[in-house]
C-alpha cells in the first residue's frame, strides 16, 4: 500500500520517531559531514551501472550489446547482489524465457524491426502484475504460491507489445501493506525481508519495495510498480528514483491483485525522468477490460515532449508548507533548495499556500480501503480459476492461520479480518466515507488551492530519509505527500532531491488529474539542473 501504509499514516502519526532520530544525527553531526564511513558490502564492478534506456538503444543499434548479452548481464547482476554479496533479497523469480525473449528481440532487430523506445529492454514487475508465463503472481504471498493467471494483466500485455523482456517478479510488501496495521515494509512470506542499497539496514518502504531497490541497484532499466498510497512515490524517495503516479485511469489496474479500485494504480520507477517517461508512454492506454481509462481516451500521451529546457519558465508552483512540511528537518531543507533552483529556472514560487485536510481524513481512507479490498481482492481470486491455491480473502485468512509459522512470525492479519467484515460497496458508511475523502481532497483541496493561487503544480518532500528497518515494532518514520494525491486520484511524481547522512530524499511535484505533460516538464527541467541522482554505496548503514 505505502510508506504511509494505515499503520504508520493512522496508528502511529508519522514522524515522531524519524524525527528524534533525525534530531539526534543532526546534532552529532551538524550539516550531515560524515566522520566515519561505515563499511560497504563487496560489490563487483558492473558496466550496466546507471544505464539509460536510451544508452541501451545505442548500444543495440551500433552491435556494441544485444538484448541478450543486456539480459545476460542483468541477471548476473542480480545472481551476485541479491541471494549473494549484499544479499537485497528483492527479487522473487527472474523470467526462465527471459533469454529466448531477448532472442527474439534480437532477431527482429537484425531483420529491421524495432518497436520502440523499450525493445530489448529489460524489465522487472512488481509480484503483483499479473503474468501468463512461467512466472507466479502472488503478491509476496505463500498463500499464493504457484498461481498463475489465465492472461497476461494488460500493463504486462503492453510491454511483450513495446519489445521488452520481463525480467521477473521483484519482491514486494506482502499483499501491498493491506494486511497489518503493525507491518514491516520490504517483507513477505515468499521473499523475507528486502534491503534497501544505500544503507542495508534501513527500510526500502512502500509496497513497490523491491522494485525501487531492484532499480536502484541496476538489476534492470526500470521497473513497474503500484500504488494505493506512497507505494510508487515512497520507495522512489528511499531508492533515490523518479517514480510516476499516473492519474487514475491513465494506466490499466486489469490483471493487478488490488486493493482498491478508487485509489490503485500502476506507475514506472527508473533512474531517470526519461526512462520513466518511456515505460509510462508504453503502458498507458485504454483498456477495455478496466472502464476508469476510458476517461483518458483525449489524453495527450506524447510525454517526451515534455523532456526539453525551459520546462520551469513562466511556472507557478504552490508550496502546501504547513500541511506537507515538518515530518524530516533534512527532507524539509533539500525543497527549500529545490526551490531556489525552480525560481533560478523561471519558476514563481507561491510559499505559503493551504491545503486545508480534515483531521480525520486518513480514518475515512482506511474505511473505504477496507470495504474496496474485500470486494475487489475476492473478485480477483475468483478469477484465477478452481486450481488457484486460495479463492477468496476468507481462505487467505484461513491461510495465514494454519501457516503462522511461515506467513505471520512478525505481524498479524488484523487488517484482513477486519476487511472480511465489511459490507458491500452499497453500504452507507462507505459511500459516506469515499464521498468525504474525495470532496476533501478534490474540489476542496487540489482543486481548490490551485484554482484560487493559479498553480501549475504543489511542491512537498516526498518523505523523509529511510528509516531503520524494525521487524519487531513495525515500520515507523517521517510522513510525507502521498496521501492526498492518492486519494484524489490525481497524478504525483517524485524526483531525487539530495542525501541526508548517505540517504536519499526526493521532491514531489503533483497536481489536478491529467496534468502528467505538466508534472513531468517540471521534474524534468528540475532533474536536469541538478543531477541528484547516484547510484548506492551498498553501506552497512547510514553514513554518520
């Protein structure tokens, strides 16, 4: 679900321990100078390292690398660093036809063939994309393992059509971070724990865990995630990656294990706003089998227009401060540079701007998360058909009961058995709810605030640096912005803003729904002019 997943967003009001945590390096270490670099894992070199799909291209084109020898090396790549060396444990399977995939994009290449911007690209899904291969889809589950859908989801079905080979499956927060209040993000039964690259023992957050630290140690050019609330733009933040919430009904939700069909979504994490850009043009387009992207037949999708200089010009950009700031003091200074940088490139900088939430927003999101999850996961399960291993969330539940051991030895289900309780999506405390969490944060909230100062887009932290990874108490740490994006449905992009102590932080950019050409012209022209992105150190832990 998310780095704000219900337990940290509602139970544990975000922010209090990162923020002592994050108090106490600060005075240790005035300015996050390091005194003593902690021991790095022995990584080999890699030539792969922090290559743009558009290098990639280059290579293919000129001999210098086919798919195969692409594809060879990344899965070399992940061999030595995830059950070995740093042992990130962010990948659950990796594709057996992978090679003969690459093969053939090979094949089509030499008879003068070539889909697009993505053939011959390796990329990797986040276990919860559904794919009809040899791969399982499981949501990180055991209760889950072996299953196989009917079809490819369609996000898979657009890839294999714009020439990529998928990889495999990355690890992922167990059933999306739905299932406890007191979860660890990074951890599901079939994967165990994933670490995060840039400091092993702190957290990758999120749900799209392992696909942020997969990309972000070079295991592919991209990959897929998903996102209810933070789980794009959270791991993005703790793996120093763009990662792109698209509007709700950009991107099809088809063949996905959900959550909710008010809020899900599927987003691109690369290295770069370009490659971003590039999996995004691949997957976005309407989608028979879900009606909400009906909505974005008119929708300009010719997002590589957006990649040009000048994109920070004449922009209006409204800064939310006393509602999105405050969570990180570290998180919190790299934007105030972020905006010297924008009101350098032309920007007009709106500080302060309020966007007024009700202080029971975040109850009203799990409502409706709950009622949605029972209705939509059970709609999934029934669809795998009388050989999938679990058919409803009741069997689930049952599931996790009889294999405690496996599936539960650090947190429960409370979530779960909650969500079986509810009613049907008719009932009146969920329509209240969706009704109220969507006027909040649409007409009364995005809408509003930039309709009243003419905004182009809001700027906050994402979130603050990772946090350390706790299995005992849960996951814990500064809040950040997803929350009120995710909700509306609207469109949210995260770009690396700098390090604290060795740890990345990003900056979001997000706005009304469909304004991704907006979005990404001014992530773009903000990466460009500062180059935050490095590749990670594989450290033991925070550089302090």
């Amino acid at each position: 679900m998310s780095e704000h997943t219900v337990n940290r967003r509602t139970f544990l009001k975000a922010g209090t321990l990162g923020g002592v945590a994050a108090a106490r390096a600060s005075e240790a270490h005035a300015g996050g100078t390091a005194q003593r670099e902690p021991r790095a894992a022995s990584v080999p070199p890699f030539d792969l390292e922090e290559v743009s799909i558009a290098a990639l291209q280059e290579r293919m084109a000129s001999g210098a690398e086919t798919s195969t020898s692409i594809t060879q090396k990344y899965l070399a790549r992940i061999a030595a660093l995830d059950t070995a060396g740093p042992t990130l444990r962010q990948v659950l399977e990796t594709n057996p036809d992978a090679l003969a995939v690459a093969a053939e994009r090979d094949g089509e290449r030499r008879a003068g063939r070539v889909r697009g911007p993505l053939h011959g690209v390796p990329i990797l899904l986040k276990d919860n994309i559904g794919t009809a291969d040899r791969m399982t889809t499981t949501a990180g589950s055991l209760a889950l393992e072996g299953s196989v859908p009917a079809k490819d989801s369609f996000v898979a079905g657009r890839l294999r059509e714009a020439g990529a080979i998928l990889l495999g499956k990355t690890n992922m927060s167990e059933w999306a971070n739905i299932r406890s209040t007191r979860s660890t993000s990074g951890w599901s039964g079939r994967g165990g724990l994933g670490r995060n690259p840039y400091a092993l023992d702190r957290n990758t957050s999120g749900s799209s865990s392992g696909s942020g630290a997969a990309v972000a140690a070079s295991y592919a050019a991209a990959a897929i995630g998903t996102e209810t609330d933070g789980s794009i733009v959270s791991p993005a933040n703790n793996t120093c990656l763009v990662g792109i919430k698209p509007t709700l009904g950009l991107v099809s939700r088809s063949g996905i294990i959900p959550i909710a069909h008010t809020q899900d979504t599927a987003g691109p994490m690369a290295r770069t706003v370009a490659d971003a850009v590039a999996v995004l043009i691949a997957i976005a387009a309407v989608d028979p089998s879900d009606p909400e992207t009906a909505r974005s037949a008119s929708t300009d999708r010719q997002y590589m227009r957006a990649l040009a200089s000048g994109g920070l010009a004449g922009v209006r950009i409204g800064v939310p401060r006393k509602q999105l700031f405050g969570g990180s003091p570290h998180a919190d200074r790299h934007v105030e540079r972020a905006m010297v940088v924008m009101q350098s490139l032309g920007a007009e900088i709106i500080d302060p701007v309020a966007l007024k939430m009700p202080d029971d927003l975040g109850e009203h999101e799990l409502e409706v998360l709950l009622y949605e999850f029972k209705t939509d996961v059970n709609a999934y399960l029934a669809s795998l058909g009388p050989r999938a291993p679990v058919k409803s969330l009741k069997q689930a539940i049952a599931f996790n009961d009889a294999n405690r051991d496996r599936e539960m030895p650090f947190f429960g289900q409370e979530l779960f058995v909650r969500a079986d309780a509810k009613g049907p999506l008719t009932s009146p405390d969920y329509l209240a709810a969706l009704g109220r969490i969507r006027q909040a944060t649409r007409e009364r909230g995005i809408d509003a605030v930039m309709r009243a100062h003419r905004l182009d887009a809001l700027i906050a932290p994402t979130s603050g640096p990772p946090s350390l990874t706790d299995l005992v108490n849960g996951d814990y740490g500064p809040g950040g912005a997803s929350s009120i994006p995710a909700i509306a449905g609207y469109p949210h992009i995260t770009v690396p803003a700098g390090f604290a102590f060795g740890l990345p932080v990003g900056l979001s950019i997000f706005g009304r729904a469909w304004s991704e050409m907006t979005l990404i012209r001014i992530a773009y022209a903000y990466e460009q002019a500062t180059k935050h992105r490095r590749p990670p150190r594989f450290l033991a832990t925070a550089d302090v």
